[in-house]
C-alpha cells in the first residue's frame, strides 16, 4: 500500500507500555511520526529504536509525536522498546492488525510467522492524520530518524491558543492535488483558453444561464478527457471526501462539474455574493469545492459576508469547502491569473432532487458579453 501527500491514514487502537487501546485518532492535532518496525531483531528496526531514543527530545505531545508499531512480544519483554512520554510511544501490535491495515504486511501471508514478510516504513502525518511523507526503513536503518526529521522540523509551528473570532463553517484542506496535476489542469485551460462563464436564474419556470460582467468575470474550461477526470475524481474521493465526513458528517457520493476556471487580473475577474443552490435545477447541491491550482496572483479570495470580512484562500492544490447555502463571494483578481476547480458535491438522496428537477433546467437567456 503506498500513501501519498494528502492521503488520510485509517484510525486504529491498539495497546501501548502504559494505555490500554490508546485511540490513534487521539493524537491529532500534531505532527505525528508512526514507524512501522515489526521486531528489532531486523537490525533496520533497532537502529531506529536506538536513534529514537538518542534524539527522544525532538518528540513531544506539543508539536510532534512519535508512534512505533511492534509485532514482537520480545521487544516489550526484554524492554528493547522503552516509552518516553510525553513524546515517544510504542503500540503493541502482536496480533498484526495495524501492520497488515497499513500495508507493512501482505494480506494473505500475515498470519503464519514463517512467511511472513515485514516492509518497515515511517510515515509522517499532519495534525488531521493526513499523510506529509512515507520514508522505506533501508536495510541498515542508518540515517533514516535524520530523514524523518529533515521532513518535520521545516514544517510550521503552530502558533499559541488565542480567543476564537466568528467564522463561517468553512473547512480548508490542503494537498489534495499534486503541484504536477495542479499544472496539468493549468496547461489543459491555457490549451484552450475557456469560454465566459455565466450564473443560474430562475425565470418562467426554468433555471437559465444569465450573463452579465458586473456580477461575474470568469472563464470556464470543461475537462474532457475522461482519465484526467477520473484522477480529479479519486482525488476527491480518497482525500476530500473524508474530511467532509468528518467535519460536517456529510457523505459526498456524487461530483458536479469537472471544470477548470479562470479570473484574469486583466479584467478584475470575480464573482460577486451568491448562494449556489437557489435556483430549482441547483437546489440538489450540497457542498461547493473552491480548489485552487495556483498561488501567484494577488486578490482572488473568498469571503462570506455573513460571517464578516475573513477571507479565505487556501494554498496551490489545497480546498475550501462550503455548504451552497452560504452567502459568499470571490474578490477580484488584481494580479495574475487564479485558476481554480469548481466541482460540486452532493449525495444519492440530492441525486433524487437533481433528477426530480432536470425537467426546469433550460438553456441561456443572453449571449455571453462580446
């Protein structure tokens, strides 16, 4: 099994020196080092052990932890694995659920010691549990703690406890595209340069696209090609999904649109305060997804007026996510180009709404601005 950035890794419990089913969702919060070693009688597993140990005042509860994954009552027995908390934990993992869960072990083979293989790794996480790198433990294990903390200690502090202002319900998930697919959406659009990009209104009993510039300047790129859009698709799935899940207990089984759009800072590109489910052929939408592909423009912000005058502008592959019922806007684009994916999420039940409603869904009204 290989995690990637962005991946989300499963919660599990297993017992360490000194809790009984310690919750692994519980160390969120923090970096979070989890080194699948198996027994330290590979030599790999127990220079990490020693490393581990000589370097234990670089883990903390505060910033980040460290979680061994062992599968050898010995290790325990002998005391070859000691506990050093806050910081420094190992969980007893003798019946290999965690191993074999995260791929350490080769399903099918986990339960017979004679065959069994063991690939130790270490896998750095950030504070939601999401995956930041996934290090192979070499045969020697010689250096590898140094790589694990050349990952960690770049990474931000996290500043102090502070009174919280009001803020819309908003979630910001970074890392769901790789800067690699970042750029390919990019060079899709630039490919082909988009069309004007309308909004939804309803008159005469049809929802109909209408165009006017005061209210919005964007251009719009529809993906066609069908593998690209299966990539934005899994993505979604596989590192958005979950933290909706989690966040607003909301399971995103359908994606509208596969779009890549542009506000030009030529033109002041923006949208101005709307909801996106107001209208009988949008009332299905649940969730809009704000993803932006870049990050050297200036402007280009979302706010909810609402909720006041926080803007909100996650990093280059990174989402904000929004129920469709909020008042939001985009700000103009003052510099550059901001290029964004627009997709919108909803569920089986609104997929019912959605047919329901296809019968009101006309055609444009006007011709996009000349």
């Amino acid at each position: 099994m290989a995690y990637s950035k962005g991946d989300p890794v499963s919660w599990f419990s297993a017992d360490t020196h000194s809790t009984r089913q310690f919750q692994f969702s519980a160390a969120a919060g923090r970096y979070v080092v989890l080194s699948f070693l198996g027994s330290t009688s590979r030599g790999a597993s127990q220079q990490v052990v020693e490393d581990v140990e000589r370097l234990r005042k670089e883990f903390s509860d505060e910033r980040c932890c460290f979680f061994g994954v062992i599968i050898d009552p010995a290790d325990f027995e002998a005391a070859k694995v000691r506990e050093f908390v806050p910081g420094v934990r190992y969980f007893k993992d003798f019946k290999h659920f965690v191993s074999e869960g995260y791929g350490a072990i080769s399903k099918g083979i986990a339960g017979t010691q004679a065959c069994m293989q063991y690939r130790p790794f270490t896998l750095v996480l950030d504070q939601r549990l999401r995956t930041i790198a996934s290090i192979p433990i070499e045969d020697s294990g010689v250096g590898h703690l140094e790589k694990v903390l050349d990952v960690v200690r770049p990474l931000p502090h996290f500043p102090p406890h502070s009174d919280a202002e009001v803020q819309a319900p908003v979630l910001i998930v970074p890392n769901i595209f790789e800067p690699e697919f970042c750029k390919e959406l990019i060079e899709i659009y630039d490919a082909q340069g988009g069309e004007d990009s309308g909004f939804m209104r309803d008159q005469d009993g049809k929802t109909v696209g209408v165009y006017d510039y005061g209210t919005k300047r964007r251009r719009d790129q529809v993906i066609e090609d069908e593998a690209v859009r299966k990539k934005c698709m899994f993505k979604i799935h596989d590192r958005l999904a979950p933290e909706i899940r989690r966040a607003f207990q909301f399971d995103a089984t359908r994606m509208e649109r596969y779009i890549v759009a542009c506000y030009e800072g030529q033109h002041g590109g923006h949208f101005k305060a709307h909801r996106d489910n107001t209208t009988k052929a949008t009332a299905h939408r649940r969730f809009a997804v704000s993803l932006n592909l870049n990050d050297d423009y200036d402007g280009g912000c979302v706010w909810f007026p609402e909720f006041g005058k926080k803007l909100f502008k996650p990093p280059a592959g990174g989402a904000c996510v929004f129920s469709c019922s909020l008042l939001h806007e985009a700000t103009p684009v003052t510099r550059g180009q901001r290029y964004v994916f627009l997709p919108f999420l909803y569920d089986d039940a609104a997929a019912k709404v959605r047919e329901a409603n296809q019968q009101f869904l006309g055609g444009n009204v006007n011709a996009p601005p000349a």
